[in-house]
C-alpha cells in the first residue's frame, strides 16, 4: 500500500468510527474544527521544516509527486506538496487528531478515572503499596503524613 492509500483508509476508519462505533460526533461540532485548525497550523509548522531540512524522506513510489533531490529542500506548494510537506501527512495527522480527540470523550462519558489519585508522588511512599482508603497505618496518599493529626 502507498502512504496515500493508507492515509485515505484512516480518514475513513476514523470518522466511521467517531460517527458510528464511539458515537462522539466530533466532526460535526464546530468545536472541534477550531480545535484541529490550531492543531494543523503547529502541524504544518513542525512537519514543514522536518521536511525541508531532509529530517523526514519519502519515497516517489509511496505518495504523490516526487522526492526531490537532497541538493534542496521540496517545494513549499505544489507536486502533492503542501507547506513542503506531502499532503498525506495531513490525512495521518488528521486521523490520529480525531481519534485521540473521540476516544477521550468516549473514555469520559464512561467515568475512566473520573476520580483522579491525588497526593505525593509514588516514590515518596516508602515502599507502601498505595490506597486511597484509610488503613491502620493512617489514610491512603493525600491525606495525613504519618505522626500528623487527622481531623
């Protein structure tokens, strides 16, 4: 499969799944296209100076236009290129924006960590194993050190 192929089969697998499996919606939200226009504008940034400076390579056969030569950067637009970048780049960052975006709504309809661990760092519990109910050694982490009073 060429990049361009895949990057086509992920957009379609993502909204699929945000319209019909997670049921999210995202891309019908106004939210959330303001929310990937920031994303795409660092996207675009960040992946066209990769590109022009040779850090990130593709292959002729694998996206559309060509790989230029390494005497000089690609072309900031045109030849399949957007911002230096090849446009499926922006089909794969779009996917994974998407998808990071529903399955974080979709984990938080469910209550996943709803309640979040609070209290010192885990290496500061002196090898205890920690929990967040009171035991004989006092409360679990965030509450009373040992020797402090509780209330």
């Amino acid at each position: 499969m060429t990049y361009t192929q895949i990057g086509i089969l992920f957009v379609v697998a993502v909204v699929v799944s945000d319209l019909l499996v997670l049921r999210t919606r995202l891309v019908t939200r106004k939210g959330f296209w303001v929310a990937y226009a920031i994303v795409l504008f660092f996207q675009c940034v960040t992946n066209g100076v990769l590109t022009s400076l040779h850090v990130f390579t593709y292959a002729d056969s694998a996206i559309v236009g060509d790989q230029p030569a390494s005497d000089g950067p690609p072309p900031f637009f045109g030849q399949g290129r957007i911002f230096f970048q090849p446009f499926e780049d922006l089909l794969m960052g779009f996917s994974l924006c998407l998808l990071a975006m529903a399955l974080w709504i979709y984990w938080g309809r469910r209550g996943v960590q709803r309640t979040p661990m609070s209290g010192p760092p885990i290496w500061r519990w002196s090898g205890r194993v920690p929990s967040t109910a009171p035991s004989a050694d006092g409360p679990g982490p965030g509450g009373a050190r040992d020797g402090e009073p509780t209330a």
